[in-house]
C-alpha cells in the first residue's frame, strides 16, 4: 500500500512540474488564465474597419528638367560659352513668361575627356554642364518649354513632372474625408449588431506612413492645337494628379 501511494506521489508531481514548464516564463498564471476566457471576459468588444478615398485634380505646377552640355578643348573658352547658352536659354524662357526666379540652376560641372591607344592615356578635352528646373504655372506653358529646349542641341531634357501648388492643404482634405468614411463605416457595423460606436481607440495609415500618396495621371489628348509639334508636346505633359489616402481605424463597441 506504501509503494502505491509514494508511486501517486511522483506521478503528481511530475504532473504539476509538466504545468509549469507548459506555461511560458513571459506570462503570469493569471495571463495564462485570461487567454483561455472568452474575449468578452477579458476586453472590450471593438469594430474594425479599413477605408480609402481617391480624387484626382487638375495639375498646375510643372517641373520640367534639362541639362546643358557642351564639349571642347579649352576649359576658359567652355565657361564662357556656358554663360552665353544659360543666358540664350534664360532669355527664351523669358519669352514664355517664365521668370529667372521660376528656374533654379545647380552647380556647374566640369569633367575630362579620355582617348586610349594601345593602353595609353590621353587627354582629348573637357565637358562643361549644368541642370536646370524649370517650372511652369500651367501645361501649355510646360509644353512650350519643352519644345523650346528640344530644339537646342546642346540640351537634353530629362523630364517633367506634373504636381498641385496647393498639395498640403489638398492631403489635409483626403485625411479628414477617409476619416468621416472610416467613422461613417464603423458606426454603420455597430448598429448592424445593436450596438454602439465608443471611443477611437487607433487609427493607422497604409505603407505611406500617413496613408496618403499622389499619382500623376496620363496626359489628355489635345487635338485643337495647332501643329504636330504642339500637339506631341502637350501630349508629353501629364494633365492630372490623384491623391489617395487610406486608413485602418479601431474603435469600441459598445452595447
């Protein structure tokens, strides 16, 4: 009878040690035991909900672009021609009613010009160059730009970018209206269930950080112009820009 009660001895306590191990060393009994109540028994109910909100407006601000490159063998010579074609470019922008302050202009550059022969290194000149960013206050404007610095073949048009003056303002918009949505839904699922909308308890952007981001658009076509020039310019100029924002919103529900 002895040997029976020492073995129901051990047995249970190798059964309460398998429970102590069993149970993870971050978590007190009393967060073991919450976990294995009901989720009512241990929080509030909440509504979950995700909602987006897309609006496309009229571009009207333009970036456009360029550089200006010339090659030659006498660097004096190079700078003093740079200065020339900048003030050749600055006087056509001028004409399109684009202002020297609607054109910001970085560093000149300067580089070596290598030849090689039969393993050997020589000197053949010198590259000057400097990046310009024209902006425009509209898309005909743009397109004129664009046409303008095309034809210089010292200048190479990297591209234009179409955007909205007023973007912040416009971002702060499509927050407070997929908000109202976010709202406007959650309260809808609440009542769904008898219940009622409590206190935001979280709200998150999308991958963006503050869930909103911006896409320019494809560029209208523009058949009343008046040459294929024009038109194949203005067609090269993005017309529009959409901004979305998205948003994930948890709040209580309350019965």
């Amino acid at each position: 009878m002895s040997n029976k009660l020492f073995v129901l001895v051990i047995i249970l306590m190798f059964f309460v040690a398998f429970i102590v191990v069993s149970v993870d060393k971050d978590e007190t009994p009393r967060e073991k035991l919450a976990q294995m109540l009901p989720l009512g028994d241990r929080s509030t109910p909440t509504v979950e909900v995700s909602a987006s909100e897309s609006r496309k407006y009229e571009a009207n601000e333009f970036v456009t672009v360029a550089s200006l490159e010339l090659h030659g063998k006498d660097k004096e010579l190079l700078f003093k021609q740079l200065t020339s074609r900048r003030a050749s470019i600055f006087e056509q922008m001028k004409s399109l009613d684009v202002t020297e302050s609607d054109i910001e202009q970085n560093s000149v550059e300067m580089r070596k010009e290598w030849s090689y022969d039969k393993g050997t290194r020589s000197l053949t000149g010198y590259v000057v160059s400097q990046l310009f960013a024209i902006r425009s206050s509209n898309r005909s404007t743009a397109a004129a730009v664009i046409a303008a610095l095309s034809a210089e073949l010292d200048v190479e048009i990297n591209q234009t970018t179409a955007s909205l003056r007023d973007k912040e303002s416009l971002k702060k918009e499509a927050i407070r209206a997929v908000g109202k949505k976010a709202l406007e839904k959650a309260e809808n699922y609440a009542e769904s269930v008898g219940g009622k909308l409590g206190k935001v308890i979280a709200v998150n952007g999308d991958q963006y950080g503050d869930g909103v981001s911006f896409r320019v658009l494809g560029a209208r076509k523009a058949m009343d112009y008046a040459s294929a020039e024009d038109f194949a310019s203005m067609s090269s100029v993005a017309d529009s820009v959409e901004i979305s924002a998205s948003i994930h919103l948890v709040a209580e529900l309350l019965q």
